[in-house]
C-alpha cells in the first residue's frame, strides 16, 4: 500500500447501482417499488400521486409471488459490496503520482434501497473535500446515471461542478471490451466449441429502452438509444474479430419494459426466435449491459434462456467481482480524482487573492 501523509484531500468514491431488496418481504418490497415509480416511471408516464402507492403495491405484490415461487433471491447488492471492496482495494494499491496527494474512500450507495445515494451524498459532504459517483451501469441515460445528476443537481447546485465527478461513456472503454471478451471466452462451455457440436448463437443482453412515447414521438428524456446500439455493435465486431470466436451468430437481447410507449424491437425472445430460423442449435447468454447480475439478468433472461429449448444454452453471468474489472474502474476513479483535485487546485488558486486581502484586513 502507499503511504499517506498528512494535508491531502480526503474524496469519498461512492459504488451506486439500483438495488433490489435482499430478504424479501412484501414491507420491504413496498418502497422499493414506490421509489421506482418516482424516480424512474414518472419520466416516461406522468403517474398520479394517488396511483402511485396501488401500481407500486400491485408490482411489489407480483414480485413478491414470482420469486418467492421460483426460488429466487436476489445478490445484487452483495455483488455490490463486494465490487466496493475490490475498487477499494485496486484503489490502495495504486502508485499513481495522484494518490500523493490524494485519499479516496470507498461507499456503496443506491437508487431504489437503503442506503440511499441521496442520503449518502448528504453525509459525505461535509466530511469530504469532493466526491467521485460511479453509476454501475456501461450506458448512460436518464434511467440510469441520469438519476444520479439529478440527485446531485438539486443537493449541490452549481456548486456541483468544483465538488462532484461523475463517471460516464464506460461503454465506449476499449479495455472493458477487452475485459469483458476474455470474461466471455474463458466462461464458455468446452462442449460447446468441440467438432461437431452444432452451431452455437450468442445473445447479448442489455437493458431496452424507449424509442417512441405513447403519442409516437421521440422521447423527451435522454433515453441512451443511439450509445446502445452503438455499444453492441462495437462488442460484436470485438468477439467477431477474435480468434477465440465460436459464434456462428450474435444478436442484442434487449430486456424491456412495457410503460410509456414503444420500446426497442431487438429483444431476447427475438433473438431466440430467430436462431431457431436460422437453425442454431445452441446459444450462450452474457449480459454485457450490466456489471451486476439482478432480476432482469439472473432471473428473467435467464428464465428466458432455460425454455428456449435449445439443445444446449449457457448463462455465462455478469462481470460482478472480476478483479481485472475493479482495477479497470479503479483505474477509471483516479482519473476523475485527478480531474476533481486539479480543478478544485484551480479553484483555489483564482480564490487566493480575495481571500489573503480579507485576511489582512481582519
């Protein structure tokens, strides 16, 4: 580890992703979904306070019956947790000149559970010099960073921009498609790639978004549309020009919502459906559109994938705890932490003058 000296700026860095509730109960499935429908639904379909509390009760309830039925619990935030450790730990052991002057911790914080960004934001404040906030989704929206900026929006002001970074454009990183390809291919089944096996499709999953509104226009929210596609057809071309590639095709699985309008086409069960066009016999799944494996990843595409009746599918799950994939963030943080200390540098430095002058006059 490197040592520390006394006098450097304290940054707090804190790991945020949506949430979903650990032990499931319909009391804490309840604000869970409320908080969803504010936050996130409000954008796309003005809800009515009054059926805010019956469409969230009706979703917790629904949830609460689907995964209690089938078994599943979710480990998002535990992957959460332990994706706030690595970074902390690839942090610590940095020798980056920054980090001399320079101390970073590490938080988790969330949308939709306790704690809640907006909570953590308002404790760290004072007790930090800045703050990194490093949204745990590739593609930037309004739906996913977005929620982020508007947090940090009506906490800071203006104020935001010489206390606040946020990461972003993680999607378009050459070292993460890197990492994620070499994620893919060692995760691949070996009795998938031997002669004779048959074709196999891959389905890149990620989380849709809306293209038209209910009147049938263009959105008014940034929507992350055209980084989405452009995200896939970068990841093709990488695993297309591999030498490992044992894909005789590759489709995006989009995982959509059904409110406020229509929402992009190329869905998983699309994509599945025309593999069995083309005759593949067998298909790999690997959500690429999330860091975390959640619902929509480890219970509902992969639920997709088990009845697709394919002779033989595998699941290959999200980054989560990659260590290559900690540092890679890790490496991402520090330059956002050199960007927040120069600018709060120059900051200082323009406020100098005044501040000697009130100084002398005391």
């Amino acid at each position: 580890m490197v040592d520390r000296v006394i006098g450097k700026k304290r940054y707090a860095v804190l790991i945020v992703t949506y949430g979903e509730v650990e032990k499931l109960t319909l009391r804490n499935l309840w604000p869970s979904s409320r908080r969803i429908l504010k936050v996130i639904t409000s954008q796309i379909v003005k809800v009515p306070m009054f059926l805010v509390y019956f469409i969230a009760d009706y979703r917790s309830t629904k949830h609460f019956i689907n995964w209690r039925l089938n078994g599943y619990r979710s480990s998002l935030l535990s992957i959460n947790r332990a994706q706030t450790k690595a970074i902390s730990r690839c942090l610590a052991e940095s020798h980056e000149a920054i980090f001399d002057s320079v101390e970073a911790d590490v938080f988790d914080a969330y949308y939709f559970v306790p704690p809640y960004l907006e909570d953590v934001l308002r404790e760290k404040t004072p007790m930090y010099d800045g703050i990194v906030v490093v949204p745990m989704i590739p593609v930037e929206s309004a739906f996913s960073c977005g929620v982020a900026c508007r947090m940090i929006a009506d906490q800071f002001g203006d104020s935001r921009y010489s206390t606040i970074r946020l990461l972003n454009k993680l999607w378009k990183d050459p070292e993460l498609h890197r990492i994620y390809l070499d994620h893919l291919f060692a995760g691949i089944d070996a009795s998938l790639t031997t002669e004779g096996a048959g074709k196999t499709g891959l389905v890149l999953v990620i989380h849709g978004t809306l293209v038209r509104d209910r009147a049938g226009n263009p959105p008014r929210v940034f929507t992350g549309l055209d980084e989405t596609g452009l995200f896939f057809d970068m990841m093709k071309q990488r695993i297309v020009s591999d030498s490992r590639n044992c894909f005789a095709d590759i489709r995006q699985g989009c995982m959509n919502h059904s409110a406020g309008g229509e929402w992009t086409s190329e869905t998983v069960q699309k994509a599945l459906a025309e593999f069995r066009e083309e005759g593949i016999e067998n298909v790999v799944m690997f959500p690429y559109g999330f860091f975390a494996d959640n619902s929509e990843t480890e219970y509902e595409a992969r639920k997709e994938l088990g009845r697709s009746g394919f002779a033989k599918v595998q699941y290959i799950r999200c980054i989560n705890e990659s260590t290559d994939f900690a540092c890679w963030l890790a490496d991402r943080i520090t330059d956002e932490l050199d960007t927040l200390s120069r600018i709060q540098h120059t900051f200082d430095y323009e406020l100098a003058p005044s501040t000697r002058k009130e100084q002398n006059c005391e």
